[in-house]
C-alpha cells in the first residue's frame, strides 16, 4: 500500500474529479441533501484510505465534528476534523500525526484539525462554547469506534443542557446583534443572518444536549412540534441549503452571503428571470430576494416558539398565573392562553394579545403555547375579520397605546398578523428597494420609521433629536403619525406613483376606522407629501420667498407642518444609517422655522429676512470685539443673495475673517468645525477667475473629502467668496491638523497655475456597481430667466463634483450657487449656472452630452 505522501497527489485528483460529478449531479436535479450526501461520503472514502496509507495504530480514531460530522458538506465548506487519542502521544506518533496532517493540507481540502484524548476533549468543551457544539455532532469516520463511544459518554456526563441553553441564546443574540437584528437586510448571509440556518441549527443543538430528539421528525414525534411545523422547518432548511450550495458553487469558494453581484446570478440558477421593463419591472433577483426573505420570516417565527418550548422545559417553574382576562393569564411574567383554541373560539384575541402586552409592562413576551397557537389561527384574520368593528377599535387602541408600540408592529410583522390585517402591508413583506440609498426591504423600513416617530415621544431618546422631541411633546395625537408612516411607503412596487397609490390606501384604512374628517385628511396628506418637504430642503433654493410661500400654501397650517417634519425626519433616518447627516437635519429645520413664521402670519419677505440676518450677524460681531463700522466695506461689496443664503453665523464668521482683507492680493482660506456638529466648513475667499471653484474641487477630490454643501458667491468687485461643508472619516479624531493643512495647501493651490489634474478614477460601491442609476442632465432657464438651473443625478462616487466642475470650466459656465444632494449611493444636484455658450443650442447640446459622459458608470 503507497504512503501517505505518494498518495496524497492521486486522492487530490479524485477530491477534484468527484466534486465536479456531484455538482454535474446537482446542475441536473437540483437536490441539495444528495449533494452535501455525496460529497461527504466521497471525503469520507478519501480520508480513510489516507488514514490507512499513514498506518497509524488502531486504538486511534478520526472523528468528523461540526457540519462535516453532522454528515453533510458544501462544495467549498471546511472540513472539521478530530484525531482522537486513547493518550497523549510519544514522539514516534507525533511524527506519523504530523505526516498526516501535512498530507490532510496537501489534499486541497479546507481542514480543520484538532489532537485531544477523551479527557482533553472534555476539558476543552468546558471552556468553549465551539467546541461543545462541534462535539454533539461528532461522528466516525474511521478508526477505534470505541474510543468515540468513550469520549461521548464522558462528554454527556459532563454536558449540562441548562447551561448549553443559556450560552447558544446569548451567542445568538450577538449574532444577530451583528446583522443588525434583522433578516431582512439587502444582502442577507443565508447561514449566519437571524432566520439563517444557524437559527434551525441551534434548536437541534439544544434538543440535541438536551437529549430531546436529534432531527426535526423526533422532535414531532416528542410532541415538541407539530408535524406540519416540522415539514415546514424541514422545507425552509432544504430551501437555505440550496441557496447555499449555489453560492458555493457560483462563486467557486466558501461564500454564504447574497451580496449583489451574485444574486441575479442565483437566481437565474433556479429559473427566475426578469419581469418587466422599466420602473415597474422586477429583477429575478427581487423575485430570489422576495422568495427568501419569506422563508426567513417563516424560520424567525418557529425559531422564537421552539426555543421558547426549550427554555420552558430546561426550566420549570412552579406556575404562578394570575388571570388577565377569560382569555389569557400572566403566567411567569410571560402572557399564556386559558386554552389551545383561545384564538379559533375568540379571532379577536389575536389582535388583543398585543394590545394586552403594551398595556401590561411587567409581561416580557408570549409563552410558546400562545405563540404556537397564534401561528396556526392567523388565517382567522380575513376580510369578515377585518370588518368587524371590535377587531378595528383593536387595532386603534394598540396605535394609540402608550408603550409597546414599536414592540407590538414587529411582532405583528413578524407572526403574520400585520400584514393579514392590512392586506395591502402584506404586499411589500419582503420586497427590495433598489433605489441606492434604502438597505432594508420596504416593509421593514416602514417599521424603521414607525420606530423612529415613536422614539420623538420618549423621554429616554430626547438626547437625539431634541427639537423633534420638543415638537411631538406638545403634538396631540401622535399615533396619526404612526398611521401616516405606516401607509407612507404602502404602495411601493405597484408601478406609478407610490404617494399618490399609498393616499388610497390610507384613506379607506382611516374612513374604515371611523377616523375624523381632519385626522383622515392629515393621514392622507402626510402619505401624499412625505417626500415633499426633504426635496424643497434640498433642492430648492430657501432663501427664495415664493418657494417658502409655495410650500406654506402645501401644508396651510403649523399642525400638517409639524407632523409633516416629524414623519420626514424619521423616513430618512430609516432608511440607512448612512443617509442621514446633520446637514440634511439643518435644512429641514430651517425649512420648518421659516415655513412656521409665514404660517403665523409673516410675509415671505426678502427684505424682512435679510434684515433680520444683517441685525444677528451685527450682534455675534460686537461680541467679537470689532468696531462698529468694521462691516461696512464688506458688506457693500455682497448683495442680497448673499445675506439670503448665509446664516447670521456665517455671515459674522466670514466677516471678522475678511474685513481687513477686502483687497487682498494673495487668497484667504479660512476653516472651522461646522457649526451643525458635522464636517468642516471652508471659506475661500480670493479674486475671480475661471478655473477657481474646479481648483477647489480638485483639492477635495485628491483629500478624498466629501462635499456635503457648496455656497458661491461672487463680489460686486469681482473677488469669489465660496463657502463648502466637507466632511470625512478622520475629522472627529484630528480636526484642528486637518484646519491648519487644508488652510495652507488650498491656499497654495489656488495661487498655482499648473494645470488641473484629471479626476480620480474612483471604484465604484459594489451597489452601485450592480444597480447602476442612468444618469440625468435636465437644463432649463430660471423663473426670471437671468439664469440656467442644472439638475443632475448619478450614482456616487469620490470626485464626481469635481469631473461636474471640470466640464463647466472646459466650456466657460460661471457657478453660482450649488445644491448638493447625497441619497445613500445616489447624488442629485442643482447647479445655477451661467455663460455665452448657454445661449447657443448647439454648444448646450454639447455641454450636457459631456456632462452625461463624465456621470456614466
């Protein structure tokens, strides 16, 4: 017989020739249990012919552990072995082990290998949680069975399931805590994410140490489930396995997650395809996307009801129930039924167990029994159900509960219950948002929102957002909001327009529940506007009195304001937590406070605001310590668009920097922490010329700073006073070196006439990569026709302002004012512009086919 070295070339042959033929086998039928069946059993003929050619004595064992050992393989997953010892080894069998571990490497398997006797084992079980759970699945693969046998009754004498419990809900609880909490994230890892196949894992594991059964028909036949919950964990583990194995064998290596560049690839693997064109067709992927994520609501559910069987039967407690109501006890602190057919007798109490458990602080969950019974009764909810008029007071009065409320919508969500009470929510579970700035699918970002309301009532997160604290504490009937942001999203994927689709919805939701005339009508107009209020923030132009007087005629009074405000500050926080900044929270509130003051009764008046901002900046001056007319130089070289799209704090900023400078010859760059708590703010101040505000750009875009907000303004005698915000990861650390550099490098720069550099050839994010945005250029003359407004959006990217900047400096367009806008992966912003070329149709044609070009991914 050959040994283990001359062996080892010809086994990593056969390894390569039988993947191939079991993942030809799968590409055929499609059955993932017969390929993890077969490549194990092929490992395993492998390793028992090595462990043969290495002679090693026969009192020795090698022991497949983890998912190897729980006899199945994925194509590219690692192989845990352990090489069991009756004791410790003398240096001849070191020499041999080490010859065959080396030759295990050699084979081209992902080993990995652990050397311990029986005592060792039991030893390193009691230390780490890992090595506990590889041990339950311990399994021979060849050698001294009896020392196995012998191990595993030292391992279960020792096993304590109470202890195992506790230790695989807190490993859970941490990894779900990395995923964010949620299955529904837009590239979700289909082993480790919560309802993964690590959750269905993890109860086997605790039946498993508990000695309650080893597969999900043991535990039926225990009664610790029911068959039907059994077929059902059984198909949605066949399902997870199955994505899996793709992803393996797409990507050609150990890969669980379904990131974007893979998912209409998968897809496409199961027969999916496109649907569709345009904005209202679907990718294969939503179809893949949508398919899992049910799957996962549906292991999330019995995931929460097996483990609470579990922990109900490691822990007895002599039962201390006290009645609720006919219905239901507190029982242990947890809320129970009086009887397994509560919710087929009495429907209504579906939505009662909710509202009882806001109602009912000291209550910390539902027993397993109700959960259990809940799951089987959630077809009760139909429309008959819908229509009764105790099951919509129900459902008001959890909205209307003052607490549980963010509790109460995701457990709904979670069980079913939601989405059968509002068929059109039950539409939106699961479906993705590919529009660059959502992470979470629609009907969790909904909830995200409802969340996000909710907190402005709560005194614990006031810290946060103070000013929407302040707000809803003085905001009578704050559930509306929750209504309007339950409905405001409602109508995604429909095709059309969601607002306008979403105010059907809320309408028949608030006529059907018996909602006034007025509350229906904010309902609606919050569905219908929550949009409204981020786009005139960000881009339009607030210093404007016709699009302040515009947006007050919109929302006619501070009530529809304030809940507008209210519902839009927490849809753009739930929709990333990249998305929202200080900056964007700065425009809304000034928006707000503008809009309060015409609503009161204040004329949208230019000369009103800009000497109400002359007058503050006047006050921060004194307090400098400048003398009384130190302004007035400056001041009458700047008009009113300048007062008008500056802060009063700006204005005495820029002004105690520049007084004395009015004619400087060498530029003026001044940097400081913005304000708003975010960023930096830069003002340039230096004598005109072409190519100034691209030179700037340039400078960001080599610093890689991102530039949240650009203010131009040129001087009546011709000297350019800009103003950026710029922010980037390391400010919060080092913001007074970075003040000092950006200060004397952009300064060089601007006196520098070498030429401009080209613009960064910046990656692309990898969602952008995969859900690329065609790109708009959109010019049109201004209301006054003074001036061109250029719109544009893109996908995202480092440099992309300056590129922007590049192509106006080619063609000779004068900037005025920027709005820049940035949506997660997307950018749209508003540039007034001028120039001879602008008036010419042709050279226009030319200026924005460029434009196009340096926007396209």
């Amino acid at each position: 017989m050959p040994d283990c070295a001359s062996l080892t070339s010809t086994l990593r042959e056969q390894i390569k020739a039988d993947r191939k033929a079991v993942i030809a086998a799968f590409e055929q039928d499609g059955k993932p249990e017969k390929l993890l069946r077969h490549l194990r059993q092929n490992v395993d003929a492998v390793l028992q012919q090595l462990w043969q050619a290495c002679a090693l004595p026969p009192e020795l064992a090698l022991v497949g552990v983890g998912g190897y050992g729980r006899g199945e393989l994925f194509p590219y997953s690692d192989v845990d072995l352990l090489i069991l010892l009756p004791a410790p080894p003398d240096a001849a069998l070191t020499e041999k082990l080490e010859a065959l571990v080396q030759s295990l490497w050699d084979l081209g398997l992902d080993i990995g290998h652990s050397i311990r006797t029986p005592q060792e084992c039991i030893t390193e079980a009691a230390a780490d949680i890992t090595v506990q759970t590889s041990l339950l699945e311990a399994r021979l693969v060849c050698g001294n069975a009896a020392l196995l046998q012998a191990m595993q009754q030292l391992f279960y004498a020792a096993l304590n399931p109470q202890a195992f419990y506790q230790a695989k809900m807190m490993e859970m609880r941490q990894r779900h805590q990395k995923y964010e909490d949620t299955a529904f994230s837009l590239e979700p890892n289909c082993k480790e994410s919560p309802g993964g196949l690590r959750d269905l894992q993890v109860i086997l594991w605790v039946a498993k140490a508990a000695g309650l059964g080893h597969s999900w028909r043991e535990l039926a036949q225990r009664g610790l489930i029911t068959y039907v919950e059994a077929r059902q964990l059984m198909e949605k583990e066949r399902a997870f396995k199955d994505i899996r194995v793709r992803l393996h064998i797409h990507c050609k290596r150990r890969e669980d997650r379904l990131v974007f560049d893979v998912q209409t690839a998968i897809a496409k693997t199961f027969g999916l395809q496109d649907s569709g064109e345009g904005m209202q067709g679907r990718r294969a992927s939503e179809f893949l996307m949508q398919r899992y994520y049910w799957a996962a609501r549906v292991v999330t559910q019995l995931n929460a009801i097996m483990l609470q069987s579990l922990q109900s039967l490691l822990f007895p407690q002599a039962a201390n129930t006290i009645a609720i109501n006919a219905r239901f006890n507190d029982n242990n602190g947890v809320i129970d039924i009086t009887h397994e057919d509560v919710f087929q007798l009495h429907p209504s109490a579906l939505l009662e167990v909710f509202l009882l458990l806001s109602q009912h602080p000291e209550l910390k969950g539902m027993s397993a029994r109700t959960l259990r019974a809940m799951w089987h009764a959630r077809h009760k909810i139909d429309h008959e159900f819908r229509q009764d008029a105790a099951n919509k007071q129900l459902f008001l009065q959890i909205l209307q509960a003052p607490r549980g409320i963010t509790h109460a919508m995701r457990r709904m969500n979670q069980f079913g219950i939601l989405g059968r009470y509002l068929p059109s929510f039950r539409h939106i579970i699961g479906q993705m948002q590919h529009d660059l700035f959502h992470v979470y699918t629609v009907d969790q970002h909904i909830l995200m929102v409802v969340r996000n309301v909710r907190r402005f009532t709560m005194t614990e997160h006031a810290h946060e957002y103070p000013f929407c604290s302040q707000l809803m504490a003085n905001f009578p009937q704050a559930w509306l909001i929750y209504v309007g942001a339950l409905f405001h999203d409602i109508a995604k994927g429909r095709g059309g327009d969601h607002s306008k689709l979403g105010m059907a919805d809320a309408e028949q939701f608030c006529r059907e529940h018996g909602l006034s005339d007025a509350d229906t009508g904010l309902v609606v107009f919050l569905v219908e506007h929550h949009l409204t209020m981020s786009q005139v923030a960000q881009k339009r132009d607030l210093s404007d009195p016709d699009v302040i007087a515009n947006f007050a005629a919109i929302v006619k009074d501070e009530r529809h304001l304030t809940a507008l405000y209210l519902l839009t500050v927490a849809d753009i926080r739930g929709t990333s937590p990249k998305v929202w900044n200080a900056w964007k929270g700065k425009l809304l509130e000034d928006l707000y406070r503008i809009t309060l003051r015409v609503l009161g009764g204040e004329q949208p008046s230019t000369d009103h605001e800009l000497k109400n901002r002359q007058e503050e900046a006047l006050k921060t001056l004194r307090l400098y310590g400048l003398p009384a007319h130190a302004h007035d130089a400056l001041w009458k070289q700047l008009d009113v668009a300048y007062f008008l799209r500056h802060d009063a704090s700006d204005i005495a900023w820029q002004t105690r920097t520049l007084y004395d400078k009015l004619d400087s010859e060498a530029p003026v760059v001044k940097c400081r922490l913005a304000p708003i708590g975010e960023g930096l703010q830069v003002a340039v101040y230096a004598q005109d010329k072409q190519d100034l505000f691209a030179r700037i750009c340039s400078y960001f875009d080599r610093k890689n700073f991102s530039i949240l907000d650009a203010k131009i303004h040129t001087t009546r005698h011709g000297y350019a006073l800009d103003t950026f915000l710029v922010t980037e990861q390391t400010f919060a650390n080092s913001y007074r070196d970075i003040i000092t550099l950006i200060e004397h490098e952009l300064c060089e720069l601007i006196q520098s006439d070498a030429p401009l550099p080209a613009p960064t050839k910046a990656r692309l994010s990898r969602l952008s990569r995969n859900f690329p945005i065609t790109p708009a250029v959109y010019l049109r003359p201004d209301e006054r026709g003074q001036y061109w407004l250029l719109s544009i959006s893109a996908n995202d990217r480092t440099g992309l302002l300056y590129s922007i900047a590049n192509v106006m400096n080619k063609y000779k367009v004068n900037l005025h004012t920027a709005k820049v806008m940035t949506l997660g992966e997307r950018v749209e912003d508003v540039f007034l512009i001028d120039g001879v070329i602008l008036n010419n149709s042709r050279n226009q044609m030319q200026f924005e086919t460029e434009l196009l070009s340096v926007l396209k991914v």
